[in-house]
C-alpha cells in the first residue's frame, strides 16, 4: 500500500510533468477520489510548493512556472516498475524504436544508486519474456501521431487499405486506441462514411494531421466498441450460439474479446467472427451451460470432429 507521503510526492511529480492537470484525472491515476487529492493538495500548499487550483467542475491544479524539483529519485518499488515496464515494451515489439528504450535503460541505471542499481541489473539478467510473434508490425510514427490527435481532439486524415485491398482516403476524427492480440486499432467517427469505424492501424498507409477540432462524446467506451467491431468482423464465418442460461452468466463466461451476448426473444444469443472455428468449438465445449449452435454449419461439423476424437481417444 502506498503512504500517503508517497501519493503527495506523486502529485508533485505528475504536476510538474503535466503543469496543469483536473483533479478528477490525478484521482483516477492514483486511484482515489477528487476529496483525498485536494487533501494533498493542500499538504503541498503547506509545504511552500506554489501549487493554485481553478475553481468549478472544470477547474484544474497547475505548478506555478519556475518551481525546479530536486534531482530526479526513484524509489525501490518506482526502480522496479520502470524496469519491467520498459523491458516488457521491448520484448512485446511495441511500436517503440529499441535505440529509446535502451537508452532510457541507460538513463534509468545512471540516476540510481548502488543497492537499486544492482536490483535493476538483476531483473534484466534473470526475467525471460515468452511472447508469440506479433502477427504484424505497426509504424509507431502513426502511433503517436494517433495519439497526439486523440489527446488534442484533431481531426486526421488517412489513407486506408481494407482486408479486401481497397484502398480508401477520409477523413477521420480519432477517439483512442486499443491493442488486442497484438493488433492495434483506433476507432472513432469517420466522415467519408458519416457512423463509427474501427480501422486497424497496420492497414493505414498515410496519415496527416487535418485542421478542424472534433468533440468526442462523453459516454463512448472505445474499448467496448473495438471489441464488438472485432466480433463482427468481415471476410470470416458468422457464428451464432444459443445459449441456455442466464444473461449475467453468459457475460461472465464470455469475455468481450471474443464476441456478443445479448438477450432475445429465443433466449441469450452468443454473437462472434472467426476464420478458426476449430478454436471456436473448443472454446464452447467448455462451457458449463447448454448450448446450441444456430449457425455455421461448418462448425457443427468440427464439433462433431472433436466429439469422435475424444471418443476414440477415451477408447470408445
């Protein structure tokens, strides 16, 4: 558990990166809420840190320009979490060039003291990542142009390559991004087709910064809408399960990565894409309620395929 010291110097830290910041956002990066960062807040008005808060439910908490902090410190478990983190990010092939995490490695080590020093050292010599290939490369160019545009509310626009090959120019208005099995997407509002699209970030083949502002809606969750885009994907077989139980169970046994469920007259229907029903039915034979596949027939066929392998290798 963090100290409250500990949170109070976090907040110095965040203020001093990000000069002006909602209370809200500090809440949620420390997981608190809004009361206990104006608490800390104050402890650092005590404290002579020329810290001023914006009054209202916009208002924001900014270090005043000129305030230096002392040499940057990393604590035992800060040393640690920086560690992974960049070692994680460079086993994983995210879109981050390797020259940058090596040399902020390089920079980490240089700021740390003997004992930590050697704590650092040791993760990096005794941890083994076993990842699988990334099943494609992404520019991380396109990545932080992305973001930037989603941080900024900038429209964009891109060149786009769909599954088919079609290739496509628009103009886009970036919501966020979402990394799923190791592909990255971004979704959002696309003018060339007036509704919500979700375009996966490898098939982008040339983007620029455009010049309107766009305001996203408040109640978009661009994780969920990724996901369902993912489930409903084009140029794979449609999949429809019955399901003979409730809705609340069939979304706990149903992560959202891997499709829909939804209540119906018939009764909660299972909804997903695949182009690996193999994979499918071994995920529904599992499945601890009765089920009943409705559509592909194909997969009512590898069912049938699993059911007499098991057969046969049981001895039956």
């Amino acid at each position: 558990m963090y100290s409250p010291t500990t949170r109070v110097l976090t907040i110095l830290e965040i203020l001093q990166s990000h000069r002006k910041m909602k209370g809200s956002e500090i809440a949620e990066r420390l997981e608190v809420d809004v009361r206990t960062v104006r608490r800390y807040i104050t402890m650092l008005q005590d404290m002579g840190i020329p810290v001023e808060g914006e009054r209202g439910p916009y208002g924001a908490y900014e270090l005043l320009r000129g305030y230096k902090m002392p040499p940057l410190m990393f604590s035992d478990a800060e040393a640690v979490a920086l560690t992974l983190g960049l070692l994680t990010i460079r086993a994983y092939g995210f879109p981050v060039e390797v020259a940058a995490v090596e040399g902020a490695l390089a920079k980490t080590e240089r700021a740390l003291p003997e004992k930590l020093l050697e704590q650092v050292r040791g993760l990096q010599e005794a941890i083994a990542f076993y990842v699988t290939p990334q099943p494609v490369l992404v520019q991380n160019d396109f990545v932080q142009r992305l973001s930037l545009a989603v941080q900024q509310r900038q429209r964009v626009r891109l060149h786009y390559r769909s599954w088919q090959g079609e290739k496509t120019e628009r103009e886009f208005d970036p919501y966020g991004i979402v990394v799923n099995q190791g592909y990255w997407y971004t979704s959002g509002y696309c003018h060339l087709r007036r509704d919500l699209r979700t375009f996966r970030i490898d098939r982008i083949t040339a983007l620029e910064p455009g010049q309107q502002t766009f305001e996203r809606p408040e109640d978009f969750d661009v994780m969920e809408h990724v996901l369902k885009s993912i489930s409903m994907l084009p140029g794979s077989d449609q999949v429809e399960v019955l399901m003979d139980t409730t809705l609340e169970r069939a979304q706990k046994a149903v992560p959202p990565v891997l499709g829909t469920v939804e209540s119906t007259e018939r009764g909660v229907i299972f909804r997903t894409s695949s182009v690996h029903l193999t994979w499918v039915a071994h995920f529904l034979i599992n499945l601890d309620f009765p089920i009943f596949v409705i559509q592909p027939d194909d997969l009512r066929q590898k069912l049938r395929q699993i059911a007499a392998r098991a057969l046969q290798v049981a001895g039956e």
